[in-house]
C-alpha cells in the first residue's frame, strides 16, 4: 500500500491523460520506473478495490460519510495532536472537485474548482498548518449546534472550541461573521476579525459614504465599521480601534502610500492561507478521475498530509539552506524514501536468472514465448549445446530461435534459460 501511495503521487510529476499510459511502451510515453515499482494490472486492481469500510448498503442513520469516516477521524485526531498554532488563525472553506452525482456537492462560484465537497479549514497564519476541518454534509453535518450562532456560527465555534481561553484572534470572512458570534467568542477569550453581511441581525445602520470615507460604530468590545473603496466594505472586529493605516498600494499621483483602515489592512494579510494552501495542493494533488467519492476525498486527505508535513519539515528546518525548498521537490523526496523503505527488490532484481553450469548470468527479455524451443531449419541435427557443457554427446531436432542455440526440448531449453527463476 505505501508503493501503491508512492505511484500515486508520482504520477503527479509525470502528467498523462490516463493511468495506463504511466506504463505505456510506446516511446514518447515511456516511462520505466512504474513498471519497475509494480505492474500496471496489480495497480489498477488495488484503486479499484480500494475501501475504507465494509461495503454494504446505508441504514437509516448513518452518516454519509461512513464509507469514509475512519480515515477522516484519524486524520482530524493528527491534526489536533502535532501542532499547537501561534496566535493567529483563520477559518475558510475549502473544496475537493467533484461533479458526480452526490447529494452534499456544493457549488462555490469564487473557488477555482466550484463543484465539490465543502471543507471547512482551520489554518494557522503563521505557518499554513491545517489544524481541524470538518466535511459538509447538510444536517448530517457533525457540529456541535448552537441556536443562536446558526450553522456558520456553529462551525466556527466548534472548530474553535479547543483553544478557548488563550486569546488567540481569529479571522473569518462574511459567511461565518456576526455580532452574536463575535460577542460568543469574546466570552470565551477569542478576538475576531472579518468582513460582514450588513444584513445580519444587530448590525447597526450606516450612513451613505464617499468614496475614501468610513464610519464607525461601537458596542463594547466590538467595533462595527464601514468603509467606501471601489465598493462598501463592512467589517466587524474586537481587535482593532477606528484608525487608518498604510498599505502595500502606492497611490500614483503623490507617490504615498495608500491609507486603509488597520482592520481592513490586517484582514487582508491574514485571511488567504486556505486559499493558498488549496493553491498549494493543486499543483501536487494526486486526484485521479473516478465516480466513487470517497476515493477522491481520500487522495484529497493525502494531499493535505503532504502539505502539512512540508510546512512543518520547514517550520523545524527554518536555519538551514533547505528552507526555500518548494513542495514539488519535497513530494519528491518523500516519494523516494517511501521507495527505499517499502520497495524492497527491485524489478530489475528480480528478472536476474540463475544460469546454468560454466555459463554467464543470463536475462530471458519480456518476449519469453519467443524463446519456446522450434525445429530445425532443413530438417538438420545438431549437438545440444547445454549437453555438450556437461561433457554429454546429444543429438536434437530442437533450437531456441532468439539465442540461436540447439538444445534438447527437455530439461536442456529449461535449464539454459534459467526458467525456474524468470519470476
């Protein structure tokens, strides 16, 4: 399973159009190393059998996830237990592309994938570390449900629940953010910041702002501001105060940089490491086409356990020249151990025959029904050859045409080409 693992991702770094071709003769598709590490037949039946569960049909209560829910839970378990997060993290939705026929596919029009299965991620700033996810699945959902939060406030809080108490700040956008969450939260010792729906229940009214304009109103411990660049932008926070600040952007005209509001400004640095890290896997994602979801959910979470093992190798290495190392060759050393490790005897090692007495190591080459002893050509006889090595004067009818050898149909042609070792 782990040279299964191992295949699977290096096909990543050898792009075909399908599976077969990784093992494909014709030579400007060729290449060796898949046939080297396991025939394409034993591949193809072990992603074909794959499963994570008893199979059988669905009883009534059971989750939708149940064909999975074990590799899912083992997954989330390691999450939680390898890194304690710095102060900033954040909340975003990530999705694993699907477009088969599941009832909770969802459709996120802003994602480069927009047709898949929903993930809600929690990520630390700092470093990318994915530390929790949890998996749509309509009212199956498994959150902990609070009346007054909703659902997206339910997500955050349960995901979040672990590190109340240690004053971390949170970034979420308008799809989780509201006055009732921000004030749940601040109870619990956790800041928030985000954008917000203007819509939702307790934000307050504003007035109709210029362009470069903002307004912004208070309610202990919460800030509600609103601020008019291309387009209004309202954003509520419990860590920063009405005060503008330099960006990134140079205005053209004076040469200065670009004022924005600080809330605005630290949004913005803070709020894409799960589109970065979605990114990310997308250049090294190992999904392969198929109608079974959970197959690709599973690949997804492989995915996901080979960034979070890259920022952390990284995170450890921080002093030393392999910290510019990019994902792509760290999916490559990983690969490469995973061979060593678990490869065991190589292809090539294994096709080395044993030859007979006072002969050379021979090879038998892949057209082995080529070498089926046939007559003579004319009708002639001749002296077996392996006999001959032995001091035997034998006489055949008999030659392996490919090594242009006479030899006795039995034991002689078996005994020659090594025959009980080819394999």
């Amino acid at each position: 399973m782990y040279m299964f693992l191992a295949i699977t991702m290096l096909m990543t770094q050898n792009s075909r159009h399908t599976i077969e071709e990784h093992w494909s003769t014709e030579p400007l598709l060729k290449s060796d190393i898949f046939s080297t590490l396991m025939p394409r037949n034993r591949y193809c039946t072990i992603l074909g059998m794959l499963h994570f569960s008893q199979s059988g049909p669905r009883r009534e209560g059971d989750s939708i996830l149940k064909k999975i829910s074990d590799v899912v839970n083992h997954a989330r378990q390691k999450y939680q237990e390898s890194f304690i997060p710095y102060e900033k993290i954040c909340i975003d939705e990530s999705i694993v592309p699907f477009k088969g026929r599941l009832s909770i596919k969802q459709y996120l029009p802003k994602k480069r994938n927009r047709f898949g299965i929903k993930l809600f991620v929690l990520c630390d700033v700092r470093t990318g570390i994915i530390l929790d996810f949890i998996i749509y699945c309509g009212l199956q959902t498994e959150i902990t449900r609070f009346a007054d939060l909703g659902v997206s406030g339910s997500v955050v809080a349960t995901l979040i629940e672990r590190f109340y108490g240690t004053n971390r700040k949170l970034y979420i956008d308008n799809w989780y953010s509201s006055p009732k969450l921000s004030f749940f939260l601040k109870h619990h010792d956790i800041h928030t910041c985000g954008t917000v729906n203007k819509h939702r229940s307790g934000m307050p009214k504003f007035r109709k702002l210029k362009k470069g304009e903002k307004e912004a109103k208070y309610s202990d411990p919460m800030m509600a501001l609103k601020w008019c660049d291309k387009k209004n932008i309202h954003m509520l926070t419990t860590i920063h105060k009405d005060e503008m600040g330099p960006s990134d952007k140079i205005d053209r005209s004076t040469g200065l940089p670009v004022m924005k509001p600080e809330c605005v400004i630290d949004y913005t640095k803070n709020m894409g490491t799960v589109d970065t890290a979605d990114m990310m896997i997308s250049n090294v994602q190992c999904l392969r086409k198929t109608i079974k979801w959970y197959k690709k959910l599973f690949f997804h979470l492989i995915d996901m356990h080979l960034l979070n093992s890259f920022f952390m190798y990284k995170l450890l290495n921080a002093n030393l020249p392999e910290r510019k190392l990019r994902l792509k060759i760290f999916q490559l050393s990983v690969i490469r151990q995973i061979i060593q490790k678990y490869g065991g005897q190589s292809a090539s090692e294994r096709t080395i025959v044993r030859s007979a007495p006072n002969h050379p190591t021979r090879k038998l080459p892949g057209n082995a029904a080529a070498h089926m002893p046939n007559y003579i050509p004319n009708g002639k006889k001749l002296r077996c050859k392996f006999c001959s090595s032995r001091g035997v004067r034998k006489i055949t009818r008999f030659m392996c045409n490919v090594c242009k050898v006479a030899l006795c149909v039995a034991p002689c042609s078996q005994l020659y080409h090594g025959a009980t070792h080819l394999y």
